[in-house]
C-alpha cells in the first residue's frame, strides 16, 4: 500500500491504501478465505512467502529474539 512506511522502505508502492483495504477486508470477511491460517497472501492471493519464512532455525531465532526485546521492554 501506498503508506509513509512503504515508500521509505521500498520506495514505490505496488498498490493504493483503497486496493490494500479491499485486500485486507476480503481475507477478514470472505467465505473463500473463511478458515484459511497460515497463509501467505500477495495482493489478495495465496503465494509462497520469502524462502526464510519456512526455515525452522530462522523462526525459532525470530521467535527468540522477539520474546528476548518485548520482555525488556513491557509496560
């Protein structure tokens, strides 16, 4: 979506804030995707994510270090 964070990051958007909505609604709200979890989605359809996301050792050290910083900084 076409969002402050996306352009600092990525530079262009790939989509407007309207189309990434109509995205975000359709997996909230749509019987196709009801009870569909885990699921990857690339403008409105299921894709495969980054080849990282299914590396075990890189998710149980994602898992790790996340719990690790929000332990340091809980209100």
């Amino acid at each position: 979506m076409d969002t402050n964070m996306v352009r600092e990051w990525f530079g262009t958007a790939r989509t407007t804030v309207d189309e990434g909505a109509r995205y975000l609604l359709r997996l909230a709200v749509d019987e196709e995707v009801k009870g569909m979890t885990g699921l990857y989605f690339d403008q409105g359809r299921p894709e495969r994510a980054d080849p990282q996301a299914y590396d075990e050792e890189a998710r149980r050290r994602l898992r790790e270090l996340t719990l690790r910083w929000i332990s340091l900084h809980r209100v």
